[in-house]
C-alpha cells in the first residue's frame, strides 16, 4: 500500500494542506483560515489530520525563528501564537503519536524546489522568498544549511541603509506589498503590489516611482546575496514569481545598476520559481522524508 505523509503549511491567515507520496504527488489538498489562539489551532489540525488518515507522519512548514530538533518556533514571524512552546509535541500528541517535522516556510520552499522545481538541476541556489517581507534559503552542495541559530540567509534584515520612523531599513521594507501600503497610505486607497503595478502602467507616476524602488531593492539584495553565497542561480518565490515581467524588470535593472561597474563580472542568474504555493508543502515533506 502507498505510504502517504500529511503536509501542512502554516502561515499568518491561513494553513495550506496536501496529503501526499513519498515522489511529492499530491492525492488531495485543502487550505483554511488560521484559527489566532494555540488551542483554536491544534483543534484544527487535530480535525485535518482525522480527515486526512491514514498516514505516515506530519511534515509542518511555519513562518519565523523555527527550531526543527526542538519543535519550537522562537519567534520572528505572523503566528506568534505559537511561539514558545513545544508545537511539534503538541501536534504529535493531538494527532495518534505520529511522528512531526517542523521546518522554516523559506527553508522549506528553497527545499521544494531544489528537489522538484527550478533547483534540481543545481547544487548551490540562493532563494529569495517574496510576499509582504522578504524570505531567504540556501542550498550548498545539494543542502540546506540554516545556520547556528536558524538565521541563516535571513536576507530580509539585509539592510538597505537608512532609517525611516526611526526603524532601520532592509530588504523587507522594499517589498511590492509593502510600497503598495505606503502608497495606500499617502492617497487614503486600498492597493496591493498587483494594482500598483497596473497603476505604473497607466502612466500614474507615483506609482511608477514605488515599482522602480521595489525593483532597485530586489536588484541590490540579489548583488549582496550573489556576493554573499556565489550561488548558481537566484530562485525567485512568492507571488511576483508568478510575473514573468517582473523577473525580466529584476533582470534589467540588476544590469543598470551594475553598468561601468567592477562587479559587473558576478552577474547573479536570476529566475523564477516553479512550484508556487506548493513548494513549502513539499520542501516539508522532503524534511520530513530525510529523517528530520
């Protein structure tokens, strides 16, 4: 009989969930909002677990400062409701006794597509995960190395210098949702990162303006991340890898802001990712797979 595994990922509004093989073929999926209590949520993954029996185990993907050996997340992410205290027991206990993992939603994308997306035909990739912050992983001679406390190729705090409301600037505060809020902000309208750039291309300005900051910091991070690791390639995730253009507008300015410059020699190979919002899900399995 086939072995099948139940991945979950977890994030700020809503857990993503496949029951799947050991090739990563999903059999089925589902996704729900995110209950904001630790009990509100154990009861929901209690519920999909009994709906999705039976399994081999729980592969868990989760946004912040997680600590797989440990089973906990320390912080640093949209779930702070379940940070501090022993998830992957939890989960295990709630669910028969069947054996977790618990992984970093980047790290766990960056292994989702290394093993069945746009990195298996490499050994070292840099991943740059992007939604409202900016997420990073890397792979070193086909692994994932997260570092001494986790925070390894956290290139989100990369910072971009500067303060603004006395907050220090980094990558993350460069992202397309988070110009489209400051837009909404000074023009008291709702836009995300999808209108914004539909604004840019009707010719309003200061929309334009945000998008060109948006992809000057994109180009940057990649400079330090090609610098930083020598990867490969760059991977592109998150919702703008689904935007061929914007992968090509990366491209461009990345050759801009290097022209007549000496490390013009290390131009990064920058691409998209393939496996979208799957990739958490079967980076955690891949985890999960390894013995972790």
């Amino acid at each position: 009989m086939e072995k099948r595994y139940l991945c979950l990922d977890t994030g700020g509004t809503s857990i993503k969930y496949a029951v799947c093989n050991e090739e990563g073929d999903m059999l089925t999926t589902g996704k729900v909002p995110v209950e904001q209590s630790l009990d509100g949520f154990l009861d929901q993954i209690k519920a999909i677990y009994q709906e999705a029996s039976p399994i081999e185990g729980i592969a868990c993907s989760f946004p912040g400062e997680v600590h797989s050996e440990e089973g906990v997340i320390y912080g640093i992410s949209s779930v702070a409701h379940l940070h501090n205290c022993p998830l992957k027991q939890m989960i295990s206990d709630i669910c028969g006794g069947k054996r977790v993992s618990m992984l970093n939603d980047a790290n766990a994308a960056a292994l989702g597509e290394a093993w069945l997306g746009v990195g298996k035909k490499y050994k070292n990739i840099a991943f740059v995960i992007v939604g409202s912050g900016v997420g990073g992983a890397v792979i070193e001679n086909g692994n994932l190395y997260p570092g001494t406390t986790m925070n390894k190729a956290e290139i989100g705090n990369f910072l971009m210098g500067g303060k603004r409301d006395d907050e220090l600037l980094c990558w993350s505060s460069f992202t397309l949702e988070q110009e489209a809020r400051r837009y909404s902000k000074t023009h008291g309208v709702t836009v995300n990162g999808k209108d914004l750039i539909a604004l840019a291309k009707e010719g309003n300005s200061e929309a334009a303006a945000c998008v060109k900051e948006f992809l000057h910091y994109m180009a940057v991070g990649c400079v330090n991340i090609q610098f930083a690791y020598d990867p490969e390639i760059i991977a592109i995730g998150g919702g703008i890898s689904e935007n061929p253009q914007i992968i090509e507008a990366i491209n461009h300015t990345y050759e801009e802001l290097v022209r007549g410059q000496q490390m013009a020699y290390l131009k990064p190979t920058i691409v998209a990712c393939e496996k979208g919002n799957d990739a958490n899900l079967l980076g955690a399995l891949r985890f999960f797979l390894n013995g972790n």
